[in-house]
C-alpha cells in the first residue's frame, strides 16, 4: 500500500516538473514585444496630396516603425481643424495666412518654419471643349466657371489674380470677396464654389463646369482630361509660397515629436527638390 502510494506521489510530481518545464520553454520561445509604431500627422494642403504620397512612402520605407498619416484637405480647412484640437505634428500649407494665424497663437514650434514651394495658378478646361476662354482676363465669357471659395489658398490667389486684371474691385482682403460677389461682378456668370483645388480639377474633368481655377501642380498626371488655356505669371498672382512648420502637440510622444522634425527635414532638403518639380512645383524660393 505504502509502495503503491509513493508511486502515485512520484508521479504527480513528475507531471508538475513537466508542466513547469513546458510554461518556461513556451515564455522562452514567445516573440519579444514589438516596440510600438510612431505615428506622425501631417496636415497638408490638398495641391500637395500626389507628391506627399511619395513622400510618405520612401520615408516609412526608410525609417520602420514610422507611420506617417497625411490628412490632405484645403489650407482653409486644416487650419480650422488644428485650431479644434485635432491632432497634428506638421503643417504644410498652400499659403502664408493659415501658418501666420497658427503661429500667432503661438502653436508653431519656433525655428521649425520653411518656405518650401512656388506654384503657379492655371485656367483650364476640357481637351476637346469649344469654349471661347483664353485665360483669366476673359473668363467672363465661360457658361460655367469651377472656383473654390475664397478661405481656400487658390480661390484667394484666383481673387487676387482678378483684382489685379480689373476684373474685381479693389478691396482690403480679396479672400473675403464672396463666389456670389464675384459671378455678379463678371456679369452674372455662373459659378460652382469648390472646398479645394481637387474639386476644383474633378468639376472641370466631369464636364460640370466648362472652366476652372487650380493649380499648375494639379494638372499632372490629368493630361488626357484637362488642358490649360493659360499659366497665370507671378505678377498677376503674387508668388504663390508653400510653408511647412512642426506644431506643437500635447498629445505627441517625445518619439513622435522627434520624427515629426525629422520628416520635415526629409521634405525639405535639396534632394527633395527633384520631386517637387517632378509634381510642378518651383522650388525657387527664399
């Protein structure tokens, strides 16, 4: 009996042994903990849309565990959602008024600020319309006329541009010139107020409006489907200057605020001036 109850005690031990041997070796072999993705936001204009996508695919190529997010909208746009407390760590505008008002509440981080880009306003239409349109200063004579409104950078510069041809009054802000102010003082011309450059273009290639205003920069790649009746110079528009600067966010870890510098020295350098003109872009700037 005695041998018989040893045998029983040996052998629960042995099982113990084992079970204890198999949880060590399965902690053993179980994968380390990965370190967690740094994510930066990027809140870019949406002229830049194309070219931030290259951007943000060679830079996570070249830096893993970096997820760069870009949240690509007008300057007009963004602007307000950074000032609602959406989460942002870098700002790439399509004009100086967003980043001036930004910095001004002091939620640019100081030193971080660059002009980067030029770009250059455009009137386009479709590649086999009839219109009668040759450029901006007769642009009265389109049926319909694609235009983003004026908080929204090229709907600001296209008032500016028509300011400047005698085609508007002369006023303090050319961005405050409403669309509806602007159809009657072209004669009554129908007009479609676009939120951003995108719209703007897709308005035109849809056939729903027989002209528009964008950007230089938003026509390539859209060859097939839009041809430019003129490029509008720098002494009608002004020069139509990108910034790009670091915000300042509470929410951002010392990592993420770290790559988020860092991103924007990757956008920044004279090696990314290449792509920028390969978008359209002037990187002529000061």
């Amino acid at each position: 009996m005695k041998k018989k109850l040893l045998a029983i005690v040996l052998m629960i031990a042995m099982v113990f042994a084992f079970t204890a041997c198999g949880s060590k070796e399965a902690e053993e072999s179980e994968p380390a903990e990965t370190a967690e993705t740094v994510t930066v936001n990027v809140f870019a204009a949406a002229s830049l849309s194309a070219v931030m996508a290259d951007f943000e695919a060679s830079y996570e190529a070249a830096n893993e565990g970096v997820d760069i997010v870009i949240n690509a909208d007008s300057s007009g746009a963004l602007l307000t959602q950074i000032q609602e407390g959406a989460p942002c760590d870098v700002f790439f505008s399509a004009a100086q008024k967003q980043m001036d008002t930004l910095e001004e509440a002091g939620m640019v981080v100081e030193g971080t600020r660059t002009n980067v880009v030029n770009n250059q306003l455009v009137v386009v239409t479709q590649p086999d319309s009839e219109t009668s349109v040759t450029g901006l200063a007769d642009i009265a004579k389109a049926k319909s006329i694609a235009l983003a409104d004026g908080s929204v950078p090229v709907g600001k510069y296209t008032r500016q541009a028509m300011i400047n041809l005698g085609l508007l009054a002369e006023v303090e802000d050319p961005a405050a010139i409403t669309t509806q102010e602007v159809s009657d003082q072209l004669g009554g011309v129908e007009i479609s107020e676009q939120g951003n450059v995108s719209k703007v273009l897709a308005a035109v290639e849809e056939k729903s409006c027989e002209v528009g205003t964008t950007y230089l920069s938003d026509t390539i790649g859209h060859e097939d489907s839009i041809k430019i009746l003129e490029t509008v110079g720098y002494d009608v528009t002004g020069n139509i200057i990108y910034p790009v600067a670091q915000i300042a966010n509470p929410d951002a870890t010392e990592a993420e605020s770290a790559a988020a510098a860092d991103f924007i020295a990757f956008i920044t350098n004279d090696e990314a001036k290449a792509l920028y003109q390969q978008y359209g872009f002037d990187t002529d700037v000061e």
